[in-house]
C-alpha cells in the first residue's frame, strides 16, 4: 500500500474492534473521542515535525472492551504524543 504524500507531517487514522464493539454508535464514538484527543493536542507535535521535516503514518488501534471516558483517552493521547516530541 503506497503512502499518500501530503503537506501534514503525520497521516492519522482510528480503528475499534467491531468484535467488542457490536453497536456501529459505539466504535464511532470512541473513534470520535480519540480523533479529538489528538486534534486538541497535536500543535507541540507538529511544531518539532516540521522543523525536522520528517513524516510518519499513525495508526491508532483501541483494543479496550469498555467503553472509555474522554479524560481516560486524552491521557493516553498526551502520552503517546509525548514520546515522539523528544
């Protein structure tokens, strides 16, 4: 599968399991609330990306079987940003 070039430093996209998540209305909620997590917490990211002109491709995998709050998903999000800022 070829990579789509773009002016983004990271292509990001979101997948939930349909096997825990039977109902449609739950998957695209979780997809929604991680979307959002990193849509808010992004910019420091971006900044250091741009500077070192590199690019990556995310894929975001929630493997979890309940329902997460949104505090539980932003946390996890800063986290996962944070490792790449260094």
């Amino acid at each position: 599968m070829e990579i789509e070039e773009s002016e983004s430093p990271i292509q990001f996209t979101v997948s939930v399991s349909k096997r825990k998540f039977k109902r449609a209305v739950n998957r695209n909620r979780v997809k929604r609330q991680i979307r959002e997590a990193y849509r808010l917490n992004k910019a420091p990211l971006f900044e250091k990306l741009n500077q070192s002109q590199k690019k990556y491709a995310w894929m975001v995998i929630f493997t979890g079987s309940e329902l997460p709050d949104y505090q539980q998903i932003e946390k996890a999000m800063k986290k996962i940003i944070a490792k790449f800022e260094v």
